[in-house]
C-alpha cells in the first residue's frame, strides 16, 4: 500500500515562499529521515547539507504534523499533515539555518533540522 508523501521546497531566493508538491509513493530510510513514533520525532535534531530533502514517516496510528517553528510561533516555513501511520511529508532545505518545528496536535513533541 502506498503512502501518501506531501513535498515542501524552502526556496533558496523566495524566502518563506513554498513550493508545495504532492504524490504518493514508499518512503524509503536514510540518513535524512525522522521518524515518528511514539510520540516522538527520532532523530529530534538532525544536521543536513544544504539542498537535502528530509522526510519525516508516521509510525503511529494517530495523526500528527510538522510544523515549522515552536507552539505560539509558528513561522510558515512548511506545514504538513501527517494522517495515519505510513503518511510521509518531505521538505528540502536550500538555505543554511536551524529549522525548529513541531507537531501542533502534540505540542510537546519538537524537533530542529540544522542545515549547513
């Protein structure tokens, strides 16, 4: 059964500006992917180069999302709703930063993308 994979670009030039892209397919593991399970985005801190594509996978059986930036300021860099187990979103990240973000239904559960 495929997953449902949901793709934000955070473009090098437009700022906050997103490309959102939609398709389905398997998500495969790489040194680029976080899990969530059990409550939990594994790894919560994960360092990346510029212009690599991090995929987070729901393995539990709740809907959870990730959301850019920390509860009470959200900073509209992606958004995306992951629905049921097996639900997949990836963002590629084209600028240098430190992309802090959570699940809105489950604030307490953050994560960081450091991107050099």
């Amino acid at each position: 059964m495929a997953a449902r994979r949901i793709a934000v670009v955070i473009g090098a030039l437009a700022g906050p500006a997103l490309v959102a892209l939609a398709s389905w397919s398997e998500a495969a593991a790489g040194p680029s992917d976080v899990m969530v399970k059990l409550f939990q985005f594994s790894p919560n801190r994960l360092e990346v180069t510029r212009g690599t594509a991090v995929t987070w996978t729901n393995q539990d059986d709740i809907r959870h999302t990730v959301t850019s930036g920390v509860p009470g300021r959200r900073d509209a860099k992606f958004d995306a709703v992951l629905a049921a187990k097996g639900a997949t979103a990836t963002v590629t990240f084209r600028k240098p930063g430190v992309y802090a973000y959570f699940c809105d239904r489950h604030q307490a559960m953050r994560g960081q993308i450091h991107v050099q």
